[in-house]
C-alpha cells in the first residue's frame, strides 16, 4: 500500500503543476538509495526542490522495503507528510495539505 500511497501523491502533485521526476533516474519513484528515496520537483519557473522519503526498520536496521516509507520531507524547506493508512481521514487530509503547502513554494 505504501507505493499506492507514493502514486496517488505524485498524482496530485502533477494535478497541481509539479513535474515530478525520481532520482537518480528519471523514471525510478520507487528506487531506495541509503534508507531513502528522493524526487525531484520542478515547478513552472524551472526551480527544483527534492522530496525525501525516509525508511525506517522497526528494529533500526538498514531497509529497502517500500512497506518502511514512515515520512516524506521537502529537503530545503522541511515540509513532511507522515505516512498513514492510506484509506484514513488522517492520510486524506495530509497529503492534501502537504500538496498545499508545497504549492506555496511555487
């Protein structure tokens, strides 16, 4: 679920004008570099921000699994979404005010 999670955030972040790319390759959103995964945004004006997922074992060992994804944070703002469930009012509400809040930074 937790890659529904990570889809359905892109989606709304493309719906409110971010390109969104993975990094180090373009079309990797999925790919667990160091316990994290990273985007890239590029807003309208051509400025770039990155969102990092972090991952986080339960017993604190090394991870790759998507199912360890617990927050994601715009790395020069510190903005973050925490993952919950993705069918709760919490998630819902969220994610969209996480968008929100980036959309600000346009």
């Amino acid at each position: 679920m937790t890659q529904a999670r990570m889809v359905e955030l892109k989606n709304l972040l493309e719906d409110a004008g971010w390109t969104v790319f993975g990094s180090p390759d373009k079309d990797k959103f999925f790919s667990v570099s160091n316990d994290q995964i990273t985007w890239k945004l590029l807003n309208r004006s051509g400025k770039e921000f990155d969102l990092v997922f972090f991952l986080f074992d339960y017993r604190g060992a090394s991870t790759t699994k998507l199912s360890d994804v617990s927050v994601v944070e715009e790395k020069s703002t510190a903005i973050s979404l925490d993952f919950a469930k993705i069918n709760t009012e919490t998630w819902k509400s969220g994610v969209r005010k996480f968008v929100k809040n980036l959309y600000f930074l346009l």
